[in-house]
C-alpha cells in the first residue's frame, strides 16, 4: 500500500510540475516584465528553501546531495513561478485598471512546420502552424513583442496606434488584461 501511495505523489509532482510550468509561460505573454525579474525571485525562494532538500528523498529515492539539490531546485522553482506570475496576475486591483496606447511598429507572423508519426521512425510533414506577433512601443519608450490571436493580428494596421487595458499586479508588476 505504501509503495502504490508514494508512486501517486511521484506522479501527482510531475503533474503539478508540468502544469507550473505551463501555466508561468502563458501567464508571462500577458505580463510586462523583463525576464530576469521572474527569475531572480525563483532563485531567491529556491535558495532560501535548500536547507529543505533531503525532503526530496520520497521523489528521488536516494540520499545524494546534488540529486535531491537538483530536484528541490527544478519542482520549489517551478511551484515558486507559478505563484510568483499567476498571484501577480490573479489579483491584480482592478481599481488601477488604465488604458493604454500603444503604437505598433511591426507585425509579423512565424510559421513553424508540422509533422505526424506514420511509422516507428518515420515522420512526414502535416502542414503548418502560423503564430501571430506585434511589435508595439509603450509611452514610456518601452518596445515589447506581444503573441496575439489572428483576429487582432488581421485588424491591427503597423504605424497606427492601438489601445491596451493595463492593470497593476498584486506584485506591482503590470499585466495586460483586454486588448490582445
């Protein structure tokens, strides 16, 4: 019984792990911030928690240091993202909702090439995937490329302005809520 219940939280934590990831990527399309920001508070959380790492044992099933580090470092990172984004994200005060105009400076579309499985080593190519982009500059000077759906790709013109709905995050951090 034992064993059937720590394979089901050895599951579970990969589940959990995958869907933080998932989510913290598309949370972070809809937030303004650079890179590093997110990053640097993973690292923060993940360092103050690495006294916690031989807590990781249950999941590794070995007393090795850089494993269970390792571990610790890759599912307290992902879980900390998640909360990090999606809190910032989640509530944000809609009292500080503001529009915003945006002048688009570029738009243009990435085509990825698709393929499916017909063998146990064979591919052939299954069409296309299209993603769409803007390239838009805040007042503030700031340039940011923003994914957005075809409909908003189609109806957006390069050189005109366009208007964003920002909000300010439980973080302090900005996130686009209407208008991609």
């Amino acid at each position: 019984m034992k064993i059937i219940f720590i394979n089901t939280l050895r599951v579970l934590m990969l589940f959990i792990f995958i869907f933080s990831c998932g989510i913290s990527c598309v949370v972070y399309e809809d937030t303004l911030v650079d890179w590093w920001i997110p990053v640097g508070v993973v690292l923060i959380v993940v360092i103050a928690t690495i006294p916690f790492y031989k807590g990781w044992i249950w999941l590794t099933t070995m007393d090795d240091k850089v494993i269970n580090c390792c571990c610790h470092l890759v599912c307290v990172g992902a879980i900390s993202c998640v909360l990090f984004l999606g809190g910032n994200y989640w509530f944000a005060d809609s009292a500080s909702a503001h529009e915003e105009e945006v002048m688009v400076q570029n738009k243009y579309i990435e085509t990825h090439k698709k393929s499916r499985r017909v063998g146990r080593h064979r591919y052939v190519p299954d069409g296309v995937r299209k993603e769409y982009y803007l390239q838009v500059t805040f007042e503030n000077g700031n340039v940011e490329t923003l994914h957005v759906s075809p409909s908003t790709y189609n109806k957006t013109k390069t050189g005109r302005s366009k208007i964003l709905t920002l909000q300010k995050g439980l973080f302090g951090l900005p996130v686009i809520t209407k208008g991609l």
